[in-house]
C-alpha cells in the first residue's frame, strides 16, 4: 500500500534530482553513475528508491528479457514537486497568503534596488518572461 507523502528528503530530493536529469527510464545503475565518489552502496539507493515509489513519486516496471532489472521514473516533473512544494511553504508557513511570502522574501533576503524592480516587472507582466 502506497503511503501519501508530499516532502521529500534531502537525500530523496537528490535521487529525484538524478531521474529528472536522466529523462527517461533508469535503473539503480544509471542513478549511481550520476554520483561522485564516494558513491552510496546499491542497497542504499534501492532502498530510496523503494521509499519514493511508497510515497508514490516513482513508478518501476521490468523489460521483457531484461532479467530482474527494474527501471524507475518519476511519476510527476520537477515543475510539478516545485509548484506542489511551495503551495505547501506558502500555506503551512504564511497563512495562504502571497502577499506575506514576498514580505517575508524581501525583508529576509535583503533584495537590491533592481532584484526588486525586476519581480515588479515580473508582476506587471503576469509572471511572463
């Protein structure tokens, strides 16, 4: 049974970050080839992998004359986890409100004068580039 979690952990995060990289199907050993020494132990990323797939952001099949070797994709865009993410940020740690997100942004992370001008523009244009 598939339990419903919409965080991800940092060392989950980083194997989502890897099969968004990829593009396509992977199995365990194109996941580990994208790591730097010291790379984590096959076991290991099977189990996050195991992990994601329970919180229902991978999916796993098996080619036909493939042997045991499972492929795994994600089930949702880094896009989508983004918009999802920070939905949640916005409503667990502002109140829903947009209003006070950007408050909070612009008071914590000391913005310059043109970082400022250009999320106006940004505004202005409906979020358009």
């Amino acid at each position: 049974m598939k339990r419903r979690d919409n965080t991800l952990t940092r060392v989950e995060f980083e194997v989502m970050n890897i099969l968004w990289d990829i593009n396509h199907s992977a199995c365990v050993w194109d996941i580990l080839e994208h790591y730097e020494e010291p790379k984590p132990a096959y076991t290991t990323i099977s189990t996050y992998l195991k992990v994601l797939y329970e919180k229902g952001f991978i999916d796993y099949f098996k080619n036909k004359g493939e042997g045991k070797t499972y492929k795994y994709l994600p089930k949702l865009t880094k896009a989508e986890y983004m918009r999802l993410t920070m939905k949640d940020v916005k409503k667990r740690f502002f109140g829903d409100s947009v209003r006070s997100m950007f408050s909070y942004f612009v008071e914590e992370e000391n913005l310059s004068e043109d970082d400022i001008q250009e999320l106006l523009d940004m505004i202005r244009q409906g979020g358009e580039e």
